[in-house]
C-alpha cells in the first residue's frame, strides 16, 4: 500500500509503531512509519535558511552543528548527519527528547522569529540517531590503546558519562561511583519514561559497559566509601553527583501523610516502570490511582509528576504556581502538554498550610497577584488577603527544585571548597576544585539546570582531566 493512502493513519511524533490500526500488519506499519519519519525528517531539514548567523548553533550549549546536519538529512546522507551530530553530543537521542528546544535552539531558528514556525530540530535529531541505532552505525567504543592511569566519577549522571565516554575513548580506566541501583542519574530516575524512554538510557550505559567502564552502584560516598579511598584509587577525581536535596515548604502540617517530594515519587514510578517491586507503590503511598492530586510548583520537574499522576489515573490533577502562565520557569512547551492531558493549572496561587488528620486531606491556598519587579526584572508575587480558600487533596507532590547536598561534610573534607549556596566551587573553564586533581561538573557545580549543560561540562571536565594526567606523566618521566 503506497505511503500516502497510509498517512492518515500516522502522524510524526504522534503516532508510534506501537500504536499501529489494528487492521495493519505490524511490517506493513513499521516500513510505513519508517518511511514517513524519513519523509518528514528530510522536509523539516529542508526548512532550514542555511542562514549566515547559525542562531540555533549559537545557542545549543554544545554547540552543535545544527544547520550542516540538517543539510545532509535534506540530502538523504543520514549516517553524515547522525556522525555530524554525535561529534559534539555524547547523547544526541536524549538531546533530542529531552532538550527544551523551544528555549534553546528552536526558540532561536530564524524562520521560528519569522513568524513561519521553528524547524523540528528535536524531532530530526532524535529521529537520526534512532535510526542509527537500529543500522548499526553508532560504532562501539573503542581506544586506540590502554592507558595505566585511573578516574573515578561519582555520580552516573549525564555529566559522569559524558566524561567517561570521552575518557575511555582515550584509553583511560574509568571507574563510576553512584547512589542509585542503575546508572543514569535524572535521566533514569527523575524523567518520565513518556518522556525519556527507559531504553534509550540503558543502550549508552551498555555502551560503555562494553567499552570496560566500570559502575560500582548502590555506593553512597561517605558511607559505603570514603571519598579519600577514592581518591586513593584514582589517579584523578570528577564529582558529577548533580543536586539531590528537595526544597522544602515551611508551612502548618507539611508533615503529614501523603504530603511527597517530587523525586521520591518520580523514582518510584520509574522503578515500577523497570519492573521492580516497590512497596511505597504497591501499596499506594506514592501512587495516584484514584486520587486527588495537587502539584506544587512550576518547573519541568512539576510538570514531569502532572503528566505522570494522569497516566497513574488521579481523578484530578491541579498545579498550584503563585505567579502566572508567563512567568513560568519551565518549558511553555511541557505546560502545554500538561494542559492538553487534563492537567489544571491554578494561577497567582501558593501553599498557605495543610489539613487533614491520618493523611493530608487538604491545602489551604492563599491566592496572589504580581507585583513590583525585583531586581532581575521579574514581578514579584504578593498575597491578597482575605482570599484563602482549601484545595481538597489525597496526594500533594512538593516540586520546588532541588539544592546541593552538604558535601564537605558528608564526605569529611571540609577542604572541598564550596560556594555560599552550598555548590563545589569549580573554575568554570577549567573544572579544577580546591582539592589537587579533583574536578566538578555539572549541576552540583551550576546548580539545578538542564541535561545538555551537565553534558557539555563532563566532556570539558574531561578534556582538562586528559590534560592534566599528560602533564602529571610528564613531570614524573622526568
């Protein structure tokens, strides 16, 4: 059946090969859909102005060469494209997916300011390297030579891989510490799998596992392992571990049941999305099914545990945000989302307390209105008074953001330099701490941000750690 009788059944980024008419052969489909993401792939590519100020590029962190690959999707020269991107990207596929273009590069097209909508840079690039995974062309990691020299990661984060990537390339042993039972940081735990397939993740952590990365899990440095004994171990130190510590709401009755931490909750989906068994999901404590729920917050993480308690089938799902739809901190493009599956958003509003006796039954709203600008230019939220009023709630989700974890003294080296909001102090070009041969990237150096900078600075922190074991070699041949 030629494609064009069959696209009425299929729309790029809609519709899946999972999701295929029921009347429709699962090969059929899925040559169908092949062909008609290529089709869509090389349309979108072809959009591109091939302007003289790349707008995109400049503001993609990583600087991603984004009109050229574009011109050889256009072309048809798809494994030019897929290696043209993957050379500035460790992981172009969850770019792809989880990138908020719409602030970056999209935001930025010169055709989107035009007033004639963005080129689907996103879409194109998680497309390509679908595709070269399915091809084969995403080649195994393999150094030219073996190096004697050791680093050791904490945190397998996308700052910590990023790193590893470009250090094994190099030869060099790597070793990754981190918290959690699989490695991925956010990426496997604090993203809805909607979002970020599960898969995805796992296929470059098997990468590198081939590659001779080692990943020591369920290691909690400064409990399980000292920071010391790392550095012992390693001839070089990265502390990628990002910012864990949730933000909390000093309000009356925080404490009760059913009051929840974002990260806590998304975890445990994610878990049950791997298929473990998870008692706080089993038996209910961090499951929405039929529950009211409230969000609090206005983030991609907020956004991230709405979309997730409407799949879980909440009977109602509300955000409460104190200032309005325009001053949200996250991707319009994930608000949109949200709206579109059933999500309510409740605007100029903020946690005033709790109610409920054995379990949170309640929040009582103190309604805002925006004020005066601050100093960075932003209107600043004010309480009405006399406007409170009690939002019912089963379940209600804190998604505040998140703050560094205290680690100079959980780690006891009170000589890891931090800054006055608890980040390891880093040269931002050169990712060096306070500690000889220890470098820092990522979130617990930026504070909370996005995984396209924590990528950027694992592969610099790496560059500059390769520089520093030449050198090291080089004093001691001396």
């Amino acid at each position: 059946m030629a494609v064009q009788r069959m696209l009425k059944f299929v729309t790029l980024g809609k519709e899946t090969p999972e999701k295929r008419p029921a009347t429709l052969r699962s090969e059929d489909f899925h040559e169908i859909y092949r062909q008609f993401a290529e089709q869509k792939a090389a349309e979108q590519a072809s959009r591109c102005s091939q302007c003289g100020v790349p707008y995109c590029q400049a503001h993609c962190p990583l600087s991603n060469n984004i009109p050229d690959w574009l011109r050889l999707t256009a072309e048809g020269r798809l494994q030019e494209a897929y290696e043209l991107s993957q050379s500035t990207n460790t992981f172009p596929e969850i770019c792809g997916r989880i990138c908020p273009q719409d602030r970056l590069c999209e935001g930025n097209c010169v055709i989107e300011q035009s007033g004639h909508g963005t080129v689907t840079i996103g879409a194109v690039e998680k497309y390509l390297t679908d595709l070269a995974w399915e091809n084969g062309w995403v080649a195994p990691i393999k150094p030219g030579a073996d190096r004697t020299e050791s680093v050791g990661i904490i945190g397998a984060g996308p700052g910590g891989l990023a790193a590893a990537d470009v250090l094994r390339r190099a030869g060099v042993q790597v070793t990754v510490y981190d918290r959690y039972d699989r490695a991925g940081g956010l990426m496997t735990y604090g993203i809805p799998g909607f979002k970020l397939e599960k898969p995805v993740v796992m296929q470059r952590i098997d990468q590198l596992e081939a590659a001779g990365v080692q990943f020591v899990l369920n290691c909690r440095v400064g409990e399980d392992l000292s920071f010391d004994a790392i550095r012992g171990r390693h001839d070089a130190v990265l502390i990628a571990t990002g910012v864990y510590k949730a933000r909390d709401i000093q309000a009356p009755g925080v404490g009760l049941p059913g009051i929840v931490k974002a990260l806590d909750y998304l975890t445990v989906s994610n878990k049950k999305s791997f298929g473990d068994e998870v008692e706080a999901f089993d038996n209910g404590t961090l499951n929405a099914m039929g529950k009211r729920v409230v969000v609090i917050g206005g983030g991609d993480t907020a956004m991230d545990c709405l979309r997730t308690a409407i799949r879980q089938g909440a009977t109602s799902v509300k955000c409460l945000y104190r200032r309005d739809k325009a001053n949200m901190p996250g991707s319009q493009r994930e608000t949109q989302n949200a709206e579109e599956e059933g999500v309510e958003f409740v605007w100029l509003t903020a946690p005033k307390g709790f109610t409920g006796g054995d379990s949170v039954e309640g929040v009582l709203v103190q309604r805002m209105r925006l004020g005066a600008p601050d100093v960075t230019g932003r209107q600043m939220p004010e309480i009405i008074e006399d406007a409170d009023y009690v939002e019912p709630a089963d379940l209600v989700i804190q998604a505040l953001g998140f703050e560094p974890e205290e680690l100079p003294k959980l780690w006891g080296v009170p000589e890891l330099a931090v800054t006055r909001w608890g980040t390891i102090k880093a040269d931002f070009r050169t990712h060096v701490t306070s500690l000889p041969g220890v470098y820092a990237a990522g979130d617990i150096v930026r504070g909370a941000s996005l995984v396209v900078w924590a990528i950027r600075d694992g592969r610099e922190a790496a560059d500059q750690i390769l520089a520093y074991l030449a050198q090291s070699a080089s004093v001691a041949a001396e």
